[in-house]
C-alpha cells in the first residue's frame, strides 16, 4: 500500500505565496516545507520516504526511537524521553 498527500496544486501555490516573504502570513519554517512539499509533487515519479529524526537519533538507527514512532503511528499517547521539544 502506498501512502499518498493529495493537494490542489492551485491551494498549493496560494499557500506559498501567504507564506513567503512579504506575504500576508510570512512564515520561513512553512514556506519552506509547504515548498518542499510542492517539488516533491512537481517530481511526481519519484518515490519518497521521511524520516523524522532527534538529534543523532534516527528509527532506522536506534529500535527505541523506531519503537516510539510505530507506537505514535498506531495513535498511541507516548512521549520520547530524549527530545528537547517543549510540551
């Protein structure tokens, strides 16, 4: 089974120019993934994994972290004890 995001492309592209620089809601973290986002729609033949990582810690590295990403996939309510993120 492949895991597909379905997006307008037209929402897409007014999406990056609210956030871009100099628009009504200039934000550099989402303009860049919503951009990120679009490339990787524009390179539609090509097949994508993402991986979340914390620090050095990446779930193809560490089962731990693995362990907590497949429980948090499951909707599981779990907290990784090694990350900085504030709550």
């Amino acid at each position: 089974m492949t895991d597909e995001i379905r997006i307008d492309e037209v929402l897409l592209n007014k999406a990056l120019k609210l956030v871009n620089v100099g628009g009504e809601q200039e934000h550099r973290l989402l303009y860049h993934l919503i951009n990120q986002i679009a490339e990787m729609g524009y390179r539609w033949r090509s097949e994508y994994i993402i991986t979340l990582f914390d620090g050095d810690i990446e779930p193809n590295f560490d089962s731990k972290y693995a362990e907590y990403l497949d429980k948090k996939a499951q909707r599981q309510d779990v907290v990784w004890s090694n990350s900085d993120e504030e709550e």
